[in-house]
C-alpha cells in the first residue's frame, strides 16, 4: 500500500468566482459533519455556497445575483 510521501501530489484548482476541482475520488465533509463522497475523475467543490447541491458544484454561481442597490 504506497505511503502519503509514495503518492503524485493531488491537484487542487481554483476557479476565479466559481468552484474548486479536485481530483478525485474525494469524501467531501461539510460544517454541519454530513460526509459526501464522489468518485468522478475531477469533482467541483462549490465556494460561493448558492449551490443546490453544496457541497458540489450545480453552476449555481453563474447565475447573476440580482441587485438591490438603487444605481
Ligand atoms: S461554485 Fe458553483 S455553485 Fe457554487
């Protein structure tokens, strides 16, 4: 069984206003303790919260969020 310093860095990357894909397989565990597992090749964490789906990525952050500012 290879050791954590025998295994390929994981790469992390983070999208500029949208989520952060890992590679997979990944356990997912949120703030409130639920553990979400996913076993795809790359997996989009969401980082803006709006997701459905949280703790995975729906597109959700690409919907524009309405103003309530009076421009
Ligand atoms: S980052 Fe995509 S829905 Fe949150």
């Amino acid at each position: 069984m290879p050791t954590a310093s025998d295994r390929e860095p994981r790469v992390v990357r983070v999208v500029p206003g949208g989520p952060v894909l890992v590679e997979g397989p990944v356990e997912i565990v949120t703030p409130d303790g639920e553990c979400v597992s996913s076993d795809r090749f790359m997996v989009a964490v969401c980082a803006c919260r709006r997701s459905r789906n949280y703790p995975l990525c729906d597109t959700s952050h690409r919907k524009k969020v309405r103003s309530t500012d009076d421009d």
